[in-house]
C-alpha cells in the first residue's frame, strides 16, 4: 500500500491487512529508491457483528457492524461451511451500520461474515439460523 507525498504532511498510509513486523518507507517515484524507512508493528484488524439468532428464508436482515470499513470491505451470508464469503448477500460496509442483507433461501446454519477487501480475509463471524419462511409447509 502506498500514498502519494502530494497529498501533503502528515500523510496517511493504510497499513497492510495481515499483522507482524513491516517496515514504512520513503520512497523516490522515478527510480524506487529507499530515502528513509522506520520499522512498525502492524496489529490484528478485526470486526464485529451484531444480528438476530434466526432469520426467515429469503429474507432481509438487518446487521450492526463495527470495523475497519477499509475500501471493499463487505457483509455476506453463507452457509457455515464456505470457506470464506460469497456473493450472495453482499453488502458493501461504506453502505454504513446498520446494513441490510439478503438471507439465502436455503435452510440451515450459516454466517454472517465481514469480509475484508485486502485478500477476502474473514474479519467478523457471526452464526445465524436460516429458518424456513412463516407460513411455509414443513416436509
């Protein structure tokens, strides 16, 4: 990640989305030559999530979310067993908190999930119960 000196002083610079050691940096724009560099430590990143236990089939439900709202960050349900998130239900956080997201249709645990838009990284869990809609006949 990288900003521009012509946006002024003090500049900011969004860190790299996996923590550990990394090293900022000053650099030349036409060769890439290292003018200056100071070590820092980047920490985990996470989110919350707060929604309802259950949610009818197909329905919209309503999700607080705390987080680093980092561009392309999104909200998404899926199944429990995804590996990570999914298109179904995307919601993009610069939408603001609360969010609204569509439920899938298919009955059964699932998640709610924040994704980050560094490397679709799982920042948020939470489970939800996908319960069939009021009025729907049981098999």
């Amino acid at each position: 990640n990288y900003s521009s000196t012509t946006e002024g002083s003090p500049l900011k610079v969004r860190a790299l989305i996996d923590p550990g050691e990394a090293e900022l940096r000053y650099m030349t724009g036409k060769k890439g030559r290292v003018l200056a560099r100071s070590h820092i430590t980047l920490t985990p990143v996470s989110a919350s999530l707060k929604a309802p236990a259950e949610a009818a089939a197909g329905s919209i439900v309503s999700v607080e979310w705390a987080g680093p709202a980092y561009e392309g960050d999104y909200l998404t349900v899926v199944p429990t067993s995804a590996a990570t998130g999914g298109d179904f239900g995307r919601q993009e956080v610069k939408a603001g908190s609360p969010a609204r997201i569509s439920v899938p249709s298919q009955v059964g645990p699932a998640e709610i999930r924040y994704i980050s838009g560094q490397g679709a990284r799982v920042l948020g869990r939470q489970s939800i119960m996908i319960v069939p809609p009021a009025g729907a006949k049981g098999g």
